[in-house]
C-alpha cells in the first residue's frame, strides 16, 4: 500500500463520525420534547443531530421535505442511527398530517426503515411519549394504538423499537398529576395545580401567556424522557453503551 493510499484511509477514518439522529414531533423535538435531555448524555465524539419540528406527522414530515435533511445526513461516513417517533399528530382531527392507522402509519413507518438501511445506516423506532391527562385518577393513553402499531412494525422489519409509551405511561401514571404537571413546558397554572389533588386533568387553558399543556415538555420532562430513550436504546442495542457518558 502506498503511503498516500495509506494516508487517504487514515484520513477517511478520521473523518467518519458516530451520529443519532433523532427524526419526528414536537415531543422530540427542541425546547419541547424530550431531544434536549437526550442528547447531552452522548460523549462528546457521538454527534446528536435533533432534526425533529413541531407538528408534523409520519407522512407531513417527508411530505415538507425534513426527511431529505436525515437521508443527506446519512451520507457522510461514519456509524449512523436514526431514531423515528411519530404518531402524536397522525392522530385524527389534523388536518394536512392525520393518516390512516390500519394502512398509512404503519406503511411510513416501514418506509422510514427502509431507506434508513439502503444508506447503511440503523433505524431504530420509538413509540410515541405519553401525553399526561388523567381521568378518574387514571392517566389516559390514547396514543396505545400508535405505540401497537410501531411496535408490530418493528417485529416485522426486525427493527429495535424502544417502548417509550409504555414506560413513559408507567413513570407518568406512578408520579401522579401533581408531579407530572411539573413536567411541562411552561410553568403550572394557579388553576390546575389547585385541580391537581382532584381525580380529573383540568383542559388546558388556551391561548394567553402561558403556554402550559399535558403533551409538550420542559427541562425537567427532557431530562427525565431524555434518560428513559437512553436506558432503552442501550437495552435494545448494547453495542451503543459507550456512546453515553
């Protein structure tokens, strides 16, 4: 071999970069979702690149173009994951970003997979965050058939899928309305930390200064979310340990 061939290998080596990418909503994205928690828990050589925006769905997120953004990520060397959570606003009722449960999601999901691996990467899927509205003292969970639906396709494409719903659920369910009021974005109004002992979530107050809801979340939601998509992905995939600090 000669020395500059030599040289051209070494350079390339050094070039290439450890990445996770984070694709999907609002509830991943920065300043509102759990992105911010996690990518500082990374050693300083993974590069986490948080390319999560508000508001969009399995299909509005390829359809606006954000998708290209992960897939021209995907062509720098190096060792590459992407981590895909959707399903917040696949949900009925969002006009321009619903899709069909039983047919589109799941066929989106598989499509993101898919053209992951066809550019040498690892997808790695994520059942939706759990949103943080009690009912009768129990928190409700109406996003069960997204997380159902992303993990089967993670069992039929052979896919790691980190169970985020469902531990979200857990953590959520266990801490109780109070505590997990304290997740939010904004700080907690007068009115629902009076309604907190009671066994109903008050709505949300709309518009106003106070950006408060039971979806998005702030600092301390990130940082607790942030750790359970860490702990899960070094569960599912092993080899990633020595990516975290």
């Amino acid at each position: 071999m000669s020395k500059w061939l030599a040289f051209f290998f070494l350079a390339a080596a050094a070039t290439a970069q450890v990445k996770i990418i984070l694709a999907g909503d609002s509830t991943v994205a920065p300043n509102n979702g759990w992105g911010p928690g996690f990518c500082p828990l990374l050693v300083s050589s993974v590069q986490c690149i948080n390319l999560a925006r508000n508001g969009r769905s399995s299909s509005s997120y390829r359809a606006e173009g954000l998708w290209n953004r992960v897939l021209e990520e995907l062509k720098v060397p190096g060792e590459k994951y992407v981590l895909v959570q959707f399903g917040h606003n696949d949900q009925p009722g969002k006009p321009g970003r619903s899709t069909d449960l039983a047919t589109e999601f799941p066929a989106n999901l598989r499509r993101y997979v898919e053209e992951v691996r066809a550019a040498g990467a690892k997808p790695v899927l994520i059942t939706s965050l759990t949103r943080r509205t009690f009912r009768k003292g129990v928190l409700t969970n109406d996003l069960a058939p997204w997380a159902q639906a992303t993990r089967q396709v993670a069992a039929e494409t052979s896919t790691p899928v980190l169970d985020l719903n469902a531990d979200s659920y857990a953590a959520v369910q266990n801490v109780g309305p109070a505590e997990a009021n304290t997740l939010a974005t904004a700080p907690v109004p007068v009115e629902i930390a009076e309604a907190a002992s009671g066994p109903d979530s008050p709505p949300a107050p709309k518009g106003g200064d106070n950006p408060f809801d039971y979806t998005h979340i702030g600092p301390k939601g990130a940082a607790l979310f942030g750790r359970m998509v860490a702990d899960e992905l070094i569960r599912a995939i092993p080899a990633t340990q020595r990516y975290f600090r």
